[in-house]
C-alpha cells in the first residue's frame, strides 16, 4: 500500500478522522503511531466521535487514553470498538492475557503503540496512522488508509 502524507491542525486531523471512520468496517484494525503527546488518543478520540454520529447515538462523554487499563471499549449498536494501548505491554506473552486477538473480527480496533503486535496482524485487515509533532498545533499525518 502506498503512503500518503498530510499536515494538519487539529481541526484537520478532525476532518480527517471523520473521513476515515466513514469507510471503517468491522475487522478493520487501526494501528497509531508516535511519540508522546503526538496526537494517537485524540486521533482515536475523533475516530470514535465520528463512528457513533455516524451511527446516530450519543458521543461517549469521555474517550481517555488506556495507558493503565490497556483496553477499552465502546457499544455501538451491533458491535463494539475497541481500544488498546500498549505502551506498558513489554513482552509479549502479556498479549495472550489481554486476549487482543479474540475480538478482532467483529470489532472496530484501535492500537496506539502497537510495535510489539504488528507481525502478527498481517493475516488481519490493519492500516496504520503515524502522527509526528510539527509543532505545537500542527502535525504530520503519514496513512496507508486505502478503502
């Protein structure tokens, strides 16, 4: 798949995850990459907002960030969306006890930091977001988002 490159404000990473979660299906994994404080919580934040207007329900009142939990997870009608964070997962035996492959087909899923994880979804349906800090109010979007 060929990469695209963006830069966008934060009113653009919101358009831009709009126009995503508009082709997001179930099985589909989204893996986010970054540095600290590059934008992957508010990116995921933006993609679930966008899902449940989609979907014509309430937006959850609050999208954190997983780092302690590792996972969460949203209803949305028929299916959840799931939400991983695995910054602290350093081996990974420790994937088997979060149980992240079970789901995977029936969900929507976001991965932020998922370097350990990516040789074993290649028989899954996953694209990858990488946010680099520009500055302050500016990132680099670089995709392989083709649908």
């Amino acid at each position: 798949m060929q990469e695209e490159t963006l830069k966008l404000d934060l009113k653009g990473l919101e358009s831009f995850c709009e126009d995503v979660s508009l082709n997001l299906k179930l099985g589909d994994i989204i893996c986010l990459f970054g540095e600290l404080g590059s934008g992957k919580t508010t990116a995921v934040r933006n993609l679930i907002n966008s899902i449940y207007k989609r979907n014509k329900l309430q937006k959850p009142i609050s999208i954190k960030s997983p780092s302690f939990p590792i996972l969460l997870t949203y209803e949305v009608n028929n299916f959840e969306i799931y939400h991983y964070d695995l910054y602290r997962i350093s081996k990974r035996k420790d994937l088997s006890e979060i149980n992240i492959f079970e789901e995977l087909n029936n969900s929507i899923t976001f991965i932020e930091w998922p370097e350990i994880i990516l040789d074993m979804l290649k028989d899954y349906n996953f694209y990858s977001i990488n946010l680099v800090i520009d500055d302050e109010d500016t990132r680099i979007i670089k995709h392989n988002l083709i649908f």
